[in-house]
C-alpha cells in the first residue's frame, strides 16, 4: 500500500505541475529526476512479484541457466612459440686427407669418449715412410753427438760439425710432418659425446670434405625457440618457462639460459636459449614454448566464453540474483576487461567478488528476466 500511495503522490505531483508554464527548469530537472527513480523502482519490483509468483506457480516454464560464483585468484597470461632442442654441439667429421677406409671402429649410437679413434684410413705407406725416416733419424742423431763431441774438443772443421746438426733437424722436422699426417688418418672424436650417424664404409674411398660421420655431445641439450619483437621487454635470463613436445606428449618445466640481442630484420625476432633437463628430447625435435609475460595475484576472472558485447562495443555479462529457492533475476551488467589469456579474462571493474553470473544460458536471456537456475552439468 505504500507503494501504490507514492504512486498516486507523484501521479498528483505532475497533473499539478503540468500547467505551470513558468515552473523553473532547474525544478522541472528534479522532478524529472524523482520520477525516473520511482520508475526504476516499480519496475524492479514489478520483477521480484513476478519472480515470486514463479516460485508459487509451479506450472509456470521458465528458461533454464547454471550459475558461477566469482572468486578472487590468481591470474596467468602466457604467450606461446615454436622451438627445436638443439644439442650442446653437434659436428661432422671430416678427414682431413685422401685415403682409403680400412675400418669404422664403431656403431651408431655409440658413446665415445675425446680423442677415441673412430676410423681408420689406410696409412700403411705413411708408417712405412716413418719408420724409415725414424732409422735415418737415429742414425743421423748419433753421428751428430760424435761430431759435437770432437767439435767441443776442437777436432773437426765446423763445416762437418753444420752439416751433421742441419741433416738431424731436417729429418726430426720430417718425422714431425709424417705423423702429423698418420694422425691426419686417424678420425678422432674432438669431445666426449654419442655417435649419430656413420656414413663412412670399410673400402671406399674417402677424401677431405667428404662426412664419415656424425657426433653429438653428451652434455645438455637446449631449445632454441625465435621470439616476436614485441616480447623483448617481457622474456629475461633466468626466466621460468613451460615446454611442450607433441611428439612425447608431455611438458616440462625450464628455464632461459640466454636472451638474444640482435633482432633479425627479415623475421622480427629475437632469439632466446632455454636449458633442458635430462630426457628422451632428439635434436630437432620441435617444441612449443610456452612463457608467461604477466601474473597478478586476487584477480577477478572469468570465463572469456560469458563476455558479450553491444552494438556500442561495450562488455557486459549477466548476473544472477536469487529471489527464492532456485529461482532468481537477471541482471546485466557492464565490465572492464583486463588482460585475456584466451580461455579466462581478467575483470577490472564491473564486478565483485561473490557475485553469481549465468554461465549456460547466458545467450537467451535478457535483463529483467525470471529464470530457473538448475545443477550446472558437466561438459
């Protein structure tokens, strides 16, 4: 009733003010005012009438929603990009002169430690020559202690003493050069690390330039991911981030052991070096990494799914307001949008925390409505 007698007040209120043609305007404004909020105010409860006589009136179909309650927490906006695992060092051997194979000393898939002999090419005319060579040497090693020896004594020309020192100098240098190129047969490996392909055969022939085979170390592996420009500010040394492999189906944690600083101009990228732990991860394996560029802590969020948007561009979602039992109003109201992260958005302003938004059936309804909220089911 006293809703009604305020209605017939303000009924009253504008008959009587509806003649006066010198009502002042800042008057006319009030009272414009006023029953505009009397308006907003029956009408809203013309909405709880109707909502509680759906509650009575059992027979009554109204449109079915589920309902999600907003709760503070933390929020996460990550950026993804491709990758490849790259080995500490990988290298082709090479041999560094022309000879026949004569034996591949191991298998691919092997572990070889520095230095290990590999292959063999045939050096059997080298080691005939140095051996040779080594007599000669020793020969002409001995008669030159002799030589010096009379020399210091003072017997002997000197011309006997230069001839002697020279032909021993010049065949240690030449014992020098033949095995540096027995040495040069020999295809070492240069570090620790794991054989990964052999392409050289016992009998053929091999010559420089030409790959024997192929080794990979045995310390870390890495992913070398190419990170757009805009990023630069956002990816640091030392920075945790997430590694999925498609192929292994599984993800893992890293960290960045080093930034780049040339941005390339063609692609626009910088690149960035993360370290991987121990694990079935082959070279060139590719990898998606993904790095988080920014987390903020009591964030409201929801799902990017319930965000609508008016022909104005502006966002909004609708809230729900319980009237009785599961039975409730529609509200809708206009947000803020923070960061999107894809599935989930970040609320700036609009809502709060506790607050009921439609979720299933948010698409159908309209402010003002009465609608049933039901169990939420599961997708």
């Amino acid at each position: 009733m006293k809703k009604v007698f305020i209605l017939v007040i303000a009924a009253t209120f504008v008959a009587c003010s509806g003649g006066s043609d010198s009502a002042d305007l800042s008057l006319l404004m009030a009272e414009r005012d006023s029953l505009s909020t009397i308006s907003q105010n029956v009408a809203k409860r013309i909405q709880e009438i109707d909502a509680q006589l759906a509650v009575l009136d059992s027979s009554r179909l109204l449109t079915a929603v589920t309902t999600v309650k907003i709760s503070s927490e933390s929020f996460v906006h990550s950026f993804e990009s491709l990758g490849k695992v790259e080995a500490d060092r990988s290298v082709n051997l090479l041999p560094e002169t022309p000879g026949l194979i004569k034996r591949v000393l191991v298998q691919e898939g092997d572990r070889v430690s520095a230095g290990q002999v590999l292959i063999q090419l045939d050096h059997q005319v080298i080691s005939s020559t140095l051996e040779e060579v080594k007599k000669s040497l020793s020969m002409a090693t001995t008669l030159f202690e002799k030589q010096e020896r009379l020399w210091n004594q003072g017997i002997g020309s000197e011309v006997q003493y230069l001839q002697a020192k020279t032909n021993k100098e010049l065949l240690e240098q030449r014992v020098k050069t033949l095995l540096s190129q027995w040495n040069m047969a020999q295809i070492k490996a240069p570090f620790a690390g794991t054989v990964d392909d052999i392409t050289a055969k016992t009998g053929e022939f091999a010559s420089p330039g030409m790959p024997l085979a192929r080794l990979i170390s045995a310390g870390k592996a890495t992913v070398t991911a190419n990170i757009p420009e805009s990023y630069a500010l956002v990816v640091n040394k030392g920075q945790n981030v997430d590694l999925f492999f498609p192929t292994l189906n599984k993800t893992v944690e890293a960290k960045v052991i080093q930034v780049g600083e040339f941005i390339n101009p063609d692609s626009r990228t910088f690149q960035v070096h993360i370290t991987l732990p121990s694990g079935d991860f082959k070279p060139n394996m590719l990898a998606k990494v993904r790095i988080r560029d920014y987390e903020a802590n009591n964030v409201l969020s929801i799902p990017t799914r319930l965000i609508q948007q008016n022909a104005k561009g502006e966002n909004y979602v609708f809230v729900y307001r319980s009237v009785k039992k599961d039975i409730g109003l529609v509200e809708r109201k206009q947000v803020e949008l923070g960061t999107n992260n894809g599935n989930v958005t970040e609320i700036k302003s609009g809502l709060k925390e506790g607050e009921i938004i439609i979720d299933k059936g948010s698409r159908n309804v309209q402010e003002g409505q009465t609608v049933k909220n039901v169990v939420p089911q599961l997708p």
